[in-house]
C-alpha cells in the first residue's frame, strides 16, 4: 500500500491550466479506471472532483478533467482562477476494496 | 442533502482507545458502503477503512489491522471506528466518507484525535 506519487507543488497564473500528474504501479493506476480526485482548502474537508478517471460529479466546473495513460493519471485545470488554489490529491483503487491516496499537490494560483 | 457528522475525538492516552462515531443523513444510508480516512497534521490523507452495506466485510489499511475496528449500525445510520492501542503516530483529523463504488463522494468534517501523554 505504497503512496501514489504527486508533485508537491504546482504553480500557474489566472486564465492559464495546469496539470498535476499522478503516478502509481500496475497494481494500481495501471490496473483500473478507478483514479480520483479530491480538492482540499485549508482547514475544509476534501471535496470530490474527478472519480473513475475522467469523470465529472455534478456542480463541478467542466474546467476540471482526469485523463489516464498507463501508470499515470493527471488532473488539468484550465482557465485557472483564485479559487482554485488548494492541495488536490488523488486516490486510486488497489484491490480488495482498498484504497491508496497521493502525497498530494499544492497549487498556487500566482 | 448528504450530510455525515463525526464525533468522539479528544485527547487519549498512548495504549489508549477510543470510539468514534459518524451520524449520516440525507441518503439511504444502508445503501453505501463507508469509509474512514484521515490526516495527520501538516500531512496528505491516508485512507484507513471500508465497510460494505450489512456491515459484513470490511478492510483496512496494514497501520491499523488488528487495533481498529470499523462497524455501523444502519438502524441508527451510524458509523463507527474502535480504535485501541492508539499509537502517537495515529494523532490525525479523522473523516468519514460516503463510498458509492471506489471513490469518496460525501465527507464530514473530520474530528480531531491526539494522542499523547
């Protein structure tokens, strides 16, 4: 159950998109379409953006998307705005029922 | 509207135990499988625990096997983490997540634990 590899930290200017990649095994990443994603501001809980790689729950802005290849899975945020500075980790499922989460990324919106 | 609301924590003993509770409403709580996750201070979130509908299966994570126990009681749609022989690296926020399949759609608000002498 080894932790899935994130960058710490991101960094972009409003309007621009970013990308944060996360990289696993094939027992993990590799093996399923079941990455996530979750948004944490400072203080808050974790809030679910992407689920199944590339999927979007309802009320999350369509400047959000997954997208996988092989052992790594990326989170894009396009035309970014102040908001969407927060940690983002991602999750993936491993076997078994379990779970495996990212260190997690920092971003900051410059 | 999905709302969870953990409870329980506090300040504990190293050795010690503690019980915590997770109050669900706004879905059909005995529908969902759960999950416990938590975060230690300044640290990325570890997921700990899973529970499936009857509260039949469950897994953890290999930190945690044989000191927690994740339980629910659906009649009072209410989740439940036993943890004993609490360990000073176990001090974290801990959340209680909806599972709808592998993924974590509702959270709580994290209750705090600290454990230390």
């Amino acid at each position: 159950q080894s932790a899935l590899t994130q960058p710490a930290s991101v960094s972009g200017s409003p309007g621009q998109s970013i990308t944060i990649s996360c990289t696993g095994t094939s027992s993990d990443v590799g093996s399923y379409n079941l990455v996530s994603w979750y948004q944490q501001h400072p203080g808050k809980a974790p809030k679910l953006m992407i689920y199944e790689d590339t999927k979007r729950p309802s009320g999350v802005s369509d400047r959000f998307s997954g997208s996988k290849s092989g052992k790594t899975a990326s989170l894009t945020i396009s035309g970014l705005q102040a908001e969407d500075e927060a940690d983002y980790y991602c999750c993936s499922y491993v076997a078994y029922r379990t779970l495996v989460f990212g260190g997690g990324t920092k971003l900051t919106v410059l | 509207e999905v709302q969870l609301v953990e409870s329980g924590g506090g300040l504990v003993q190293p050795g010690g135990s503690l019980r915590l509770s997770c109050a669900a409403s706004g879905f059909t709580f005995s529908s969902y499988w759960m999950s416990w996750v938590r975060q230690a201070p300044g640290k990325g979130l570890e997921w700990v625990a899973n529970i499936n509908q009857p509260g039949s299966e469950n897994y953890y994570v290999d930190s945690v096997k044989g000191r927690f126990t994740i339980s629910r009681d659906n009649a009072k749609n209410s989740l439940y983490l036993q943890m004993n022989s609490l360990r000073a690296e176990d001090t974290a926020v801990y959340y209680c997540a909806r599972a709808p399949l592998f993924y974590l759609d509702y959270w709580g608000q994290g209750i705090l634990v600290t454990v230390s002498s």
